[in-house]
C-alpha cells in the first residue's frame, strides 16, 4: 500500500479519518476514507500501488466490465446507460456542433459506439485495459488506444475530452489533468462526470455508499475539491449538471452492501429522496463538470 503524505489538491498534510469502508465487490478489504482539513478533498488512504490495483478490478461484480449479465439490476443499468448516451451527446453539441473527441477510459465502449453512430464527431476511444480495449473491437469494430499512449497524441488535437466515472480512478491525478490540458484545443470542452460525496445519499449510507467503491475510486470529489482541482491547472468549471439515475441505482447497491431486505425499493425511495433533496442543494449523487480554460 502507498500513502499519501500530501493532499494532491492543496498540497496540505493534515488529514481527518472519516470512516473505514469494505470492499463490497472484490475482496472484502477494508480501506479509510480521510479528509483534508484545508480543502475538504476527500481520498482513499493509503490505497493499492499502481503496479498492484488490478487484482481489485477482477469481479464479475464489477459493473464497468459486466457488459453480459443478466438480472435486474443489470438491466436497469443498461436502460439508463443507453438514454444517458443520447443526453450526453446533446449536451455535448450544445458546446461544440464538429470537432475531434477523446473517450477517455472508454470501457467497454458503448458510449464511444454512440458517438460512432451519430456520425457528428471524429471520435477516439482510450481505456487502460487490454481487457475492454478487445471487448470494444469485438463486439463494435473500433479500434481502441491504450492510455500509456496519451503523450502520442498531438498538442491541442481535441476540441472534446470526455471522462465518464474515470477521474475518480486514476492514480496520477495532476498529471492527468495536465495532461488533458495539453491535449485540448484552446477552445475546447471538458466533460468530466464523478460521484458526489457531498450529496444525501453519500452522507445516509455514510462508509455503505456504494460511490466510495474503494479502493478502486481513489478519490471522492465534491464541488469545491474539484473545482480548486481544475482551478490549479488553469482550468475552470463553467457548468455543473446532474446526473439523475445514479442516485437509486447507488442506493439500491448501498442497500445491498447492508444486506436490507427489498434493496431495489428502499434504494429507489432513498434515491428518490437524495434527487428531492439535490434541487435544493445542487449536491447529486453524481455531477457532470463541463470545464473550459480559463
């Protein structure tokens, strides 16, 4: 295990320990959840080396890679996926109507593939897994580049830069960011979506909130930690926006996660409650950052 000594937005050293939260999906370890008393950052520590995070991916739970399960809660999620695609790709020509577009940890390329269908934008797909990189060529035909060739890529070559649930994930985090900024056009946009860990359903479930994910979500954002985040990097956030179905469907995990009985309707009515609660407070259990240089 690493440790970090040093909050990776601020730079400050002194931490709080919130809680300690279980691996639900891999190995039952238990990792804590601390929080920087400057900027209210909030990250797993210590967490699994870089060279050793993989073993915790390796779960047929894990939702990222399950794209053939069956059951409920799958099929819920492939419902909400395939809408989420078409209100993403709106979003997106609300900024920008051509340009270039990195999918920037594509998974298992569904969202790439949507933008492949639209046929509006010149599109790329990147993901650090050799697993998911296969997946997207067999079941799509698109061919998909490994994230250790982002530095190949020309300066300011993307009018578009997305990342879907993936900021969360990526050990080195003001490199990547740097490394984004390199790679956008002047005027170009970035779409970066994350949970919310200052959102109703975060703080009810508390060390069961299925969006800790540890230790494979190294960190937990809120407005203002990932807002200073991108302000370090001369970037700024110019939008925040919903997004709506994550909140019952990290519920319904959450619920799980404490073995309740009727997890998918406590979930529902407890995600319900957490979006009722978010048009109040602006804090949903997940939120799209559209962010521009500043």
């Amino acid at each position: 295990m690493e440790n970090l000594n040093t909050c990776l937005v601020c730079g400050q050293t002194q931490f709080t320990t919130l809680f300690s939260c279980k691996d639900f999906v891999a190995t039952e370890e238990t990792f804590q959840v601390q929080r920087c008393n400057n900027c209210s950052f909030l990250f797993t520590n210590p967490r699994p080396e870089i060279s050793k995070i993989g073993r915790y991916y390796q779960s047929d739970q894990y939702i990222s890679h399950a794209g053939n399960k069956k059951g409920l809660i799958y099929k819920i999620y492939d419902v909400v996926r395939n809408y989420s695609i078409k209100k993403k790709l709106t979003l997106i020509k609300g900024y920008h109507t051509k340009g270039k577009l990195m999918d920037l940890g594509c998974g298992l390329g569904d969202f790439l593939n949507g933008v492949h269908q639209d046929g509006v934008f010149d599109s790329v797909g990147v993901d650090v897994s050799e697993e998911a990189i296969k997946h997207v060529k067999n079941r799509f035909d698109i061919d998909v580049k490994n994230e250790n060739q982002l530095d190949s890529f020309l300066q300011n070559d993307f009018d578009i830069i997305t990342q879907w649930h993936v900021l969360e994930h990526v050990h080195l985090l003001n490199e990547r960011i740097e490394q984004l900024k390199r790679l956008l056009k002047p005027n170009g946009t970035l779409f970066i979506a994350v949970p919310n860990s200052d959102s109703w359903d975060a703080k009810f479930y508390k060390q069961y909130w299925d969006a800790y994910d540890v230790p494979r979500h190294l960190y937990h954002f809120n407005h203002r930690s990932f807002s200073l985040l991108m302000e370090k990097h001369g970037l700024k956030v110019v939008k925040t926006l919903p997004m709506l179905f994550d909140a019952p469907y990290v519920s319904m995990r959450s619920e799980i996660h404490q073995k309740h009985l009727l997890p998918f309707l406590r979930g529902g009515i407890f995600g319900v409650i957490s979006i009722l609660m978010a048009k109040k407070s602006s804090n949903y259990s997940s939120q799209i950052f559209v962010v521009k240089n500043a």
